[in-house]
C-alpha cells in the first residue's frame, strides 16, 4: 500500500482493507458482499472507494470548504423524489417537449449490469488503481453520502441532494450506494426495480445523471436504460 492510499484510508478513521492496482477485481465486489453482510449487526455499512489521481484533491478541496459531514447527514431531508422531479422538469423545460418525447425511444433491449465496473480499467479489466473497502459507522446507507460527498459540479448533483436521493432509493427500491470514484457512483440494487416500472425508474435515473442515457447507452434512449434496468442489480452513473 503506498503512503497516498495509506494516508486516504486512515482519514476516515474506520476499518479499511486495500485492494492493489493491477490486480483482479473480482475480491473486492466479493469483499463487499460479505462487509455488506456482516455491517447488518456489526453497525457499519460498506462502500468501495478508488483511489485514483484525483481522489486526494476532491476530498481536499472537501475539507478546505468547511465541508460539514455531521450537518449534512442530521439535515438529509424526504425531499428526494421531488429532487429528481425538478431536474427532470429543467431538462424539459431547457429541451423542448418534442426532443424529450423523442429521447423515451421505443427500445426493448438494453444493458444488465450484475457487477461493479467503475474501479475497473478499460485497458485490462484490472483494478485501476488501489481500491479501499471502508467499513464507515453509518447507522444508513445514505449516509455514506456524508463520508464521500461527490458531486457539486458540472451536472452532477451536490452532496445535499445526493445524499437524499439516496435516502429515497434506499427506501424505495433497497438501493444502496456502493461504489465510488471521483466521477462515477456505482448502486447496489438486490430487489431491483422492487416492482416499480421500469420506464419511470429509467426517468428517475436520467434526471440524477443525464450521461447514463446519453452517453450511457448505445440509442441515447431512455428506453433501452429502462430495459437494461429490468434485470440489473447494479446501477451505474458517470457523469462526464
């Protein structure tokens, strides 16, 4: 473990275990299932971080700001339908009616997703950089969120808001948020759509992350998101 992933780790001051760069993935999503397991008595929940170039920079820049984790996870609020709601109307709103009819397309096959691929190196398929598996002491999943508060730029949601949207996933669907990068958020959704239409979920999706449809699938349709979705138990989201 080098002093960088070393130094990031015990920031956190929980148990940790390092995966190393280069190396088969397959571990850490099997490490992750069993911390998943065991945090349902031992008052922990999991979350896999990676430890690229730019992780030490974006939670630097967090804790210059003042960041207040203890203030956003006593504040996360119900609100996280109404988020996505809100989003989805400003992508209306700034598209047109007529090109956001024409983004729903008529797709009947899509993507399943069954596995973690953010920490993954597109070259290889090996870890891209040290990996950390943090046992955080959160009593909720959505407080994972106030550990690793990505977002904030680009269209990407603020830690405020991601860490509602998260409590409304969680309690809608048992999706959990599970893997992070500086740039991708990787859910863990056993119960999968929990009975909802998939079509609908699709939305909630494209309003979090406009790039998991538009460059996050081959037609750009939220069709084939919703079709991909049907059978996922992982949700992926990177926003460029």
């Amino acid at each position: 473990m080098n002093s960088v992933t070393k130094q990031i780790a015990e920031s956190f001051h929980c148990p940790y275990q390092v995966f190393e760069a280069g190396t088969d993935p397959e571990p850490v999503e099997q490490a992750y299932m069993e911390a998943l397991k065991e945090g349902e008595t031992g008052g922990f929940w999991p979350a896999i971080l990676l430890v690229d170039e730019y992780v030490e920079e974006w939670l630097g820049i967090v804790a210059q700001d003042g960041y207040d984790r203890d203030r956003i996870i006593a504040e996360c609020g119900d609100n996280g339908r109404e988020i996505l709601t809100g989003r989805l109307g400003e992508y209306l709103e700034d598209c047109g009616e007529e090109f956001f009819d024409s983004l729903m397309g008529e797709e009947t096959e899509g993507d399943e997703l069954h596995h973690f691929i953010g920490y993954c190196s597109f070259h290889d398929g090996t870890l891209e950089a040290d990996v950390l598996l943090l046992k955080l002491p959160v009593k909720n999943p959505w407080e994972i969120i106030g550990y690793l508060p990505m977002g904030g730029w680009n269209d990407c949601p603020g830690p405020e808001e991601m860490i509602a949207v998260c409590k409304y996933w969680y309690e809608k669907y048992g999706a959990v948020p599970a893997a992070f990068t500086h740039d991708v958020l990787e859910f863990y959704a056993p119960r999968g759509l929990n009975g909802a239409d998939s079509l609908e979920v699709a939305k909630e999706h494209c309003a979090f992350c406009y790039d998991r449809v538009d460059q996050g699938t081959g037609t750009g349709k939220i069709s084939e998101l919703a079709a991909g979705l049907e059978n996922s138990d992982v949700w992926y989201f990177w926003w460029d």
